[in-house]
C-alpha cells in the first residue's frame, strides 16, 4: 500500500500526511457506520 502513495506523491512529507489524512477518514467512516448500527437497531 505504501507504494501506491509514493507514486503519486513525490517527497515523503507529503506522503506521509496523506496515510494520516486517510486514516483518520476511516476512522471517521468506521464511528459513523458503528453509531448508524447502533441507531438502526434501536428503532
């Protein structure tokens, strides 16, 4: 997966913020699928 950045970001900064900028999109999917479950079942 780490290649997949490198190519289309050049230096390592850059690339680095993209892997953080991602994860914390996951995260943020993830919390909203968790709480869209949790409301769903409580209906």
């Amino acid at each position: 997966m780490s290649d997949e950045f490198e190519k289309f970001y050049e230096d390592k900064e850059s690339n680095e913020d993209s892997k953080s900028d991602a994860r914390v999109a996951l995260i943020l999917v993830i919390c909203f699928v968790a709480a869209a479950l949790f409301w769903v079942s409580g209906q």
